[in-house]
C-alpha cells in the first residue's frame, strides 16, 4: 500500500481564493458571513449568508466558457487550476491518463435549474438556454475539472450532502494508497445561494438570522455559504522523487450510514466513522491531538458530536484540541468537508489549531476544549475532520504530519 | 374547538394514527412523531391557518412543543392575532 501526501491545494471560498487569505482569516476567526447581497432578498426571512464575493468568472473563463459553467463548476475548476498550479504538477501524456477526478457537490448547479425554473413558470418562456442540462447535471464539476486541465483517468462526482467533499477526498485517497492511480485530484464544491435554494432551506428551520456560533450556548443555527476546494493527493513517493513539499499526509479514512434518521444525526453512525477512521489508519486514540470538527452550530449537532467525540476518545478526549471552520467559512455544503480538509492539511503544516470563531458563552453539553476564538500553536501529530450529512452519511479524514 | 381538531386532523394524517386516539394531552414522542414530521406538521398548519409559527430548531428560546394541547394553543393565539378585532 502506497502512503499519500497532500502536494497542492487550491481555494474558492467566502474569506479569499488565495491559501494565504483562506488560512489567516480561519486563524484570526474573520468571519466571511455578511448580509445576502448576490441575490433579491425581498422574499427571503434568511439575512445572512458566506458569499464569494467578488468573484469574477469573466475573467477566470472568458465570456463565453463562463456562460457554458454553472457557478459551482466555475468554482471547482478555478479550484482545481490552482491546486494542480501549487502542486507543480505537471500533466503530460504519460501522467495524464492516471490522474483520477473526483468532485463532490450536495447538489450540482442549482442556479442553473432555478434561472431555467423561473424562466419557465415565472415569465412562461416556451424554450430555455440550450446548455441547461450541461450546467446543472451534478457532474459537470469534474467534468470541467478534467477537460480544463486534461486529466484523463478515472472522474466522477460524489453526493452526499454535506459530505461530499470529504467522501470525495477520501475515495481519492484509496485509489492513490491502492496503486490505482498515482494522483488524485479531488474536493468539493457548491454554489448554493439562489432564492429557491435558500427558500428550500428555510422550510427546514434550522437556518439562523444571525451568524454561526458552533458549540457556543448563544447559538442561533446553519448558515449557508458556498465556495471549493479542491486537493491534489499523490503518492508518496512519487511526491518526494520530484521535490514536492506536501502540506500532510492523508492516513486514514472511515465512512459509515445512521441509518436511522433523515435530519436528526446519530451518535453511534458518527462514532463509527470515526472508529473506523482511526482503525484505517492504524492510529492510537491518543495519537489524535486536534478535531476538525463538522460543527455546524445547530443544537442537534453541536451536542452529538461532542457527546460522539467524549464517548470515542474516552479519558483523551479531555486532551483534544476541537474546532469548527464554519464561524468563519459557514456551511458550504458539499464544499465544506474539502475546504475544512484543507485547513487541515493548513493546520498540521504550521502547528496552529484555528479557533472556533463567533463564540460567545459556553454550553455546558459541549463541555470539551473547542479553542474559542482565539487560534492555538500546540503541536500536533494527527488530526481527524467531520462531516456528517443530512441524511445521516458520515465520512472521517484522519491526517498526520507530512 | 376547531382549532384542536384540525390540528389533530393533520398530526392524525402525517403519522398515520386514527384521530380518536389524539387528545390535548398527547405526547409528541409517546406517538412516534418525529424530526421530519414535526416541521412537516408546522408547515401543514401555516398553510391551513395562513399563519407563520416562530420555530428554529435552535433557538434555546424557541416553541418547545410536547403536546398537542400546547401546538393548538400556539396555533389559536396566531391566529386571534391574525383576525382583525
């Protein structure tokens, strides 16, 4: 079995789409949640979302590429130029037709479908824009990846709500440990904030009118956000062969089904991602210093996972260092799990646990060390990072030093 | 009251109990009502009533319903509210 490093990450997200930007703002716990601006908010209860603002397509694409992607694939190829930029990779024949595609998206183009949508019952239109199904269809992310930056291997799409990303990360992860390829380039993405969209969230009342507090007592729900992120694991040793620096190593990987549940997540289906993680990796408990933890700043989440983290690390979980993104980054569905592996991979480079942002008053039944607020240099050897979907689909990434 | 019975008439419809078996006192998780079915069933009686009901999942001040009797008290108050005086 091959070991895999993480060489090359690339960044579209609320806080920059520049690693450095990405990395300082979840260290300083910025929050890129903002009043909705992209999108008529006339009929909308929700104020507040995590938008990539400012993000230009024209001049990423072109006028006419960019009118042929919707912007969740917009933002997985712009991802994934960069990732394979920071790698140094190079693509050339030989490498081309071993590199494998994987993207993961909740939902795939839902600006598309509901642009097309409106056009159609909104205004009665009797025709839509011929490239209606090339956007939307759930895997025109790694179908552009692949076209834009010719990879040729195996390439396909991942849903699983708020998993995707790292379902995606991690079934890429077993292709390279296999043999099967020797690169991977994989992550998640969403573009999530139409009005249908955030009306479709709404209804499920978790949606919070403030900003995302996890694990704190004050707080309110979910916000949404939208962004990618997008990796390039390689072998090991292909990646020291060509002096590559990777930022970590990818270990482990667990994945498990609640099967109980659609909305209410379950402790013991989290406790065996999380299980079966470590036993992938061949980890200790107590090798595990930091929790990325999925934190979404609802209720039913916050409490299970630390109820869920309490009952697998036993006695060490007093010692873990936990955090959540989502203060800062909010939850970009399908894009979450790649982005927050990403800041994993940040985290073990330099030593520096973020914090969990927006944290206002403890909550008692979270009562384990959640770094509020304020980011944490420790030093730390592996680190694992949540998600756990709607619809109760679980996937755990374990990383380690590189 | 009418209020009551729609309100038992749409929690009887959404997880498949007969309606007599439904009183005031009824206890949302003795009768198996579950995450999906408790914001479906808000969801029904906003329609049927033209009301909004304040509920977020995570708001520690938000509606804690129990019972039966406590949705149908909240759903009367709305819609007094609504009613012009």
């Amino acid at each position: 079995m091959n070991r895999v490093v993480i060489t090359g990450i690339g960044i579209v997200s609320p806080v920059g789409c520049v690693i450095d930007e990405f990395w300082s703002a979840l260290v300083e716990g910025r929050s890129g949640i903002r009043p909705i601006q992209a999108v008529a908010t006339e009929r909308l209860t929700t104020s507040s979302a995590a938008q990539v603002l400012g993000y230009d397509a024209t001049a990423q694409f072109g006028r006419k590429q960019a009118n042929s992607l919707d912007r969740f694939a917009q933002f997985a190829v712009s991802a994934a130029r960069d990732a394979v930029k920071d790698a140094g990779l190079k693509i050339d024949e030989e490498l081309a037709p071993q590199v494998a595609t994987i993207v993961g998206s909740g939902a795939g183009g839902l600006n598309t479908l509901d642009d097309a949508y409106y056009r159609l019952y909104g205004e009665n239109a009797l025709t839509l824009h011929p490239l209606t199904i090339p956007r939307f269809m759930g895997n025109a992310a790694p179908s552009h990846v692949s076209l834009d930056l010719g990879l040729k291997g195996p390439a396909y799409s991942v849903a699983s709500a708020c998993a995707s990303g790292a379902h995606a990360i991690g079934l890429a992860f077993q292709m390279v440990r296999s043999g099967s390829v020797p690169v991977a380039v994989a992550g998640g993405t969403e573009a999530c904030l139409s009005v249908g969209t955030i009306k479709a969230w709404e209804a499920l009342r978790i949606l919070s009118n403030d900003t995302c507090r996890p694990f704190s007592k004050t707080r309110t729900g979910l916000v949404l956000g939208e962004g990618a992120a997008i990796l390039v694991l390689e072998d090991r040793d292909r990646a020291v062969a060509r002096g590559a620096s990777p930022y970590a190593e990818l270990r482990g990987f667990g994945m498990s089904s609640d099967a109980v549940d659609m909305l209410s997540p379950d402790p013991d289906g989290a406790a065996r991602a999380i299980r079966a993680a470590l036993q992938d990796a061949r980890a200790d408990l107590e090798d595990v210093d930091y929790v990325n933890a999925h934190g979404t700043g609802t209720t039913m989440n916050d409490r299970t996972e630390i109820g869920v983290l309490r009952s697998v690390f036993g006695a060490h979980s007093e010692r873990l260092a936990i955090s959540s993104n989502k203060g800062v980054l909010a939850h970009s569905l399908g894009a979450a799990g790649a982005l927050e592996a990403a800041a994993t991979a940040l985290t073990l480079r330099d030593q520096i646990a973020p914090p969990t942002a927006n944290f206002e008053v403890p909550d008692p039944e979270c009562d384990l060390d959640v770094i509020p607020n304020t980011a944490r240099p420790m030093p730390i050897r592996a680190a694992i990072s949540n998600s756990f979907a709607l619809g109760g689909l679980n996937a755990v990434l374990l990383f380690a030093r590189a | 009251m009418q209020v009551l019975d729609d309100v038992k008439r749409i929690i009887a419809r959404q997880i498949s109990v007969p309606f007599d078996q439904l009183s005031p006192e009824s206890r949302l998780e003795a009768i198996g009502i579950e995450s999906l079915d408790v914001i479906e069933i808000i969801f029904a009686l906003e329609e049927k009533f033209g009301i909004a009901i304040g509920f977020n999942a995570n708001e520690s001040a938000a509606l804690a319903f129990e019972t039966i009797g406590q949705i149908a008290d909240e759903v009367q108050k709305l819609v007094a509210k609504k009613a012009p005086a």
